[in-house]
C-alpha cells in the first residue's frame, strides 16, 4: 500500500547530494533511520531515499527487466521504510541489510500478485524463477535456524558480513555488491572467499 503523494516526503536530490552517496557510513544511515522513526524527519528521509533508491531500482530491474516495475518496487520499499522506521534495530543488525530485507519482501509481494492476477508483464520465465528462489529460501531457512548459521556470521569481521548477508540473503551478485559497497569486485571476491573459509572452518568439513 503506498502513500499518497502529500504524506510521502520529496526525495527530489541534486548531484552533489548523489554523488556523496558512496561516502555515507553505517552510523550516518543509522542516525538518518531514527530521525525518521522518532521525529518523522523528512531532510533524513530524503538522504536515505537519494542513498537508496538508485541501487534498489538497479536491482529491481534486474531481477524484474521492467523499469516502471522497478520504480514501484523503488516507491514501496522506501515507504515502507518511512512508515517502519521504528522496527529498526542497530544492535541487530546493518541498516542496509534492513532496508534491502524490505525490497525483497516488496518484490516477491509483487511478483506473488502480478501472477495472482495472471499478469504477463513479465516474460514467462521468471516465474519458475521466482518460485525456485522461494523454494530454495526457505530450505536455507531452515539451515540456518538449525545450525544457527546467522549467529556464526555474525561473529564475522563487519565487512566480511556485509559481504555474506548481501550474496545469500539478499541474492545481490558480487557486481551488485561492488557498487553497492563502492569497492573493486576484486575485495568484495576476497572477503567472500575469507568469510566462507572462516565458516567452513566453524561449522566443519560437512558443512560447506
């Protein structure tokens, strides 16, 4: 459900403003997060939509190949997080790893109705998609609360969990990853590569 146009903050930025997006930090997005939650601050909504937004679409588009799909996906999320601000808890977890947890949750919503409604905006092949990446969501699901893997990574360096959460649990690829962290794809394949060799090594050989 979407906010009117009036209850719905401007998230108009300016290129200065866009092009500072790779500088913000986890403590900034975190500030940002409880202006909005505790004062309904429409300056901090504007900052983390201008951060968010433009990589959310980039997503979203890949997986959907729809640009105005991507723009909803874009809307719904980022209302969400105007509306949810308050849910969210630092102590558990990063901010985007919260705001990314909200996409995918709009984009499978979506993708739910649209075949509901028996739509053919998409082409025909991301549906066996969708439902396999369910299907397998909930199978690794399953696995981590079993094995308790979410607690494992997060005894993980900060930065090699971002890396984990973002290429299992929000299923970006590394290129995604890469710009999303503005780092060279060369660091985001290394710190994955450490962080699945320091798992393996907590949960065993039978594990990996």
């Amino acid at each position: 459900m979407q906010l009117l146009h009036s209850e719905l903050p401007s998230h108009k930025a300016n290129a200065t403003s866009s092009d500072m997006t790779n500088k913000i930090d986890h403590p900034q997005l975190c500030q940002w997060l409880k202006l909005i939650a505790d004062n309904r601050d429409k300056q901090a909504f504007t900052e983390v939509f201008s951060f968010f937004a433009p990589k959310i679409k980039g997503i979203a588009q890949g997986k959907l190949n729809s640009e105005a799909l991507a723009s909803e996906v874009v809307q719904d999320t980022m209302t969400n997080v105007w509306r949810k601000a308050h849910l969210f808890d630092d102590n558990k977890g990063a901010a985007t790893t919260w705001v990314y947890t909200i996409m995918r949750n709009v984009t499978f919503d979506l993708l739910r109705k649209m075949k509901a409604n028996k739509e053919d905006t998409l082409s025909d092949d991301i549906w066996p998609l969708a439902e396999s990446e369910h299907t397998e969501d909930d199978v690794f699901s399953d696995h981590i609360q079993s094995r308790n893997l979410k607690g494992i990574i997060d005894t993980l360096p900060e930065n090699q969990q971002q890396v984990v959460k973002g290429f299992y649990f929000l299923e970006m690829s590394q290129e995604q990853l890469a710009v999303h962290l503005n780092l060279p794809l060369g660091t985001i394949k290394s710190r994955l590569r450490l962080a699945l060799g320091k798992l393996k090594l907590k949960l065993g050989e039978d594990h990996d």
